[in-house]
C-alpha cells in the first residue's frame, strides 16, 4: 500500500491490531499479523496491491495458468524476493511473490 506515512499507518495497525512492525533500510515498512503483512510503500512505490506469498514452483505455475489464460503479468526482483504482478478480471493489481530464502528474511 501507498501512504505519505509508513511509519505512521504501520504504529496504527500496530496499535489496533497487535502487527509486529519490522523495518529495514531500502525496503518497505512491514506490519505483520501471524502469516499475512501489509506492506507500507511511500508515495511513487508499486501502487495499492495485494500480495500472495508462494513457493517458487508455485509461483512458475501461477505464471503458466496466466499466460494460458492470455492475463499479462509483470516479474519484479526486490533482491530479497520475486514479485510476479498480474491484474484480475475486475483489475486489481495481485502479487504472487517468493522469499528467496524461503522466509521472509526480515522476520525473527
């Protein structure tokens, strides 16, 4: 999500939702809640979004049924993950993306 105050929207859901705030220098601020995070780009970032964590085999699928389907999609390296970007039927932008590790190296 795109907001002129990651910190800002992050200490909210912080504080009414109980996330675990994690941030690293270059990249997004991370609110997480159990399996699932917000991330919390400034202005100019990748535009509202959601995003899907998957394995990368997963992911290689998820591009294959696309291109099957003739739906565009887009592969974003973010050095500690890969992206692959799309849109649904109704438009709204969704992000199948791979940890490199795995994990999410910005998680304890």
């Amino acid at each position: 999500m795109e907001t002129a105050d990651p910190d800002g929207i992050a200490a909210f859901y912080e504080r009414v939702l109980g996330a675990r705030i994690v941030k690293t220098e270059g990249h997004p601020v991370m609110a997480y809640l159990g399996n699932t995070a917000f991330a919390f780009h400034e202005a100019g970032g990748p535009g509202t979004h959601t995003a899907v964590r998957v394995s990368e085999a997963e992911r290689t699928d998820i591009e294959r049924r696309l291109e099957a389907e003739g739906i565009e999609s887009e592969t974003h390296d973010h050095e500690i993950a890969v992206g692959l970007f799309f849109r649904d039927p109704d438009g709204r932008q969704i992000e199948a993306i791979t940890y490199e590790s795995g994990d999410d190296p910005r998680r304890p």
